[in-house]
C-alpha cells in the first residue's frame, strides 16, 4: 500500500474532494483527515497520477 502526506485538508469536506477525485481515475483511496495521508494500491505511475489529482485540487503532497 502506497500513503502519501497531504497539507492542506482541514474538514470533512477536503477529505470528500479528495475521495471523489480519485474515484474518477479508478482509485480507491483511504484518506485520513486526522493524519493528512492517503493511501491506497498501485504502481508508480499510479503513485504520480494520484500526487497529480490531489495538487490539481489545491493541496500539497509532501514528501
């Protein structure tokens, strides 16, 4: 399983966005709101197309 750091997500709201964005390119994603990660299975390049939708939502994947 793949989890990466996110800043940004400040409410239930943010995790939602996330949640659905990712649906929409066939990811399901456990996204914790309390931990500011999100995590889910795949390869790299899954590993930067989520990192991509998640910054084309406005927030920050770190490292």
């Amino acid at each position: 399983m793949n989890t990466l750091k996110v800043e940004g997500m400040m409410c239930q709201g943010c995790v939602n966005r996330v949640i659905e964005a990712l649906k929409e390119i066939d990811v399901t994603a456990e996204v914790s709101l309390e931990n500011k990660t999100v995590s889910f299975n795949g390869d790299d390049a899954i590993v930067k197309k989520v990192a991509s939708e998640i910054e084309d939502l406005g927030f920050e994947v770190v490292e």
